[in-house]
C-alpha cells in the first residue's frame, strides 16, 4: 500500500553531487539531513544544514541542494502530493 498525498524517500549522495537548479510544480518538498551536510538553496537564500536540519522548498520554486561533507549525506525527501521519485533521481551533479 502506499500513501495517496506524501512520498518518503531515503537518498544518500556524495560529496558535491545533489540536485541542479530545478523546481516542482504542484509540489511541496522538504529535506530533512541525518548524515553529513549540504548546502540548500530557495528563493535566493542558502542555507548550511548538518544532521537534524530540514529545508522547505515551497511548490513551484526554484532551488537547489549541494553535499558539502566528506562524507555521503543521508537524507530524507519528503514530496507532497507525491513526486515518484527514486533515489537515482535524486543523485545528481
């Protein structure tokens, strides 16, 4: 079974890959960051986040998401209403 209105996806990425400039339209996205860093951008304002931080990205807004650690980031994406998003799509440089 799955839900019909959020999607929960587990990514880990590499150091200085995430995701390009992008935005989804209808969709609310949240990160939130168990392992390592990353730097996330929306709306013109960046923003360092270490284990425990989230970012929002509003629906329909541009931004962006970069590993800054050593280390892989171990993420939580959290897409409302549903994207259909795999952990491939979401390692990008």
């Amino acid at each position: 079974m799955s839900a019909a209105k959020i999607e929960l996806v587990l990514g880990v990425i590499e150091k200085g890959m995430g995701a390009l400039p992008h935005s989804h339209p209808g969709i609310e996205q949240v990160c939130y960051l168990l392992e390592g860093s990353a730097l996330a951008e929306v709306g013109g304002q960046a923003r360092e986040l270490g284990p425990g931080d989230c970012c929002f990205f509003p629906a329909g807004e541009r931004h962006t998401f970069t590993v800054t650690s050593d280390t892989p980031a171990r993420l939580l994406v959290i897409y409302s209403p549903p994207y259909g998003e795999t952990p491939a799509n979401t390692i990008k440089g």
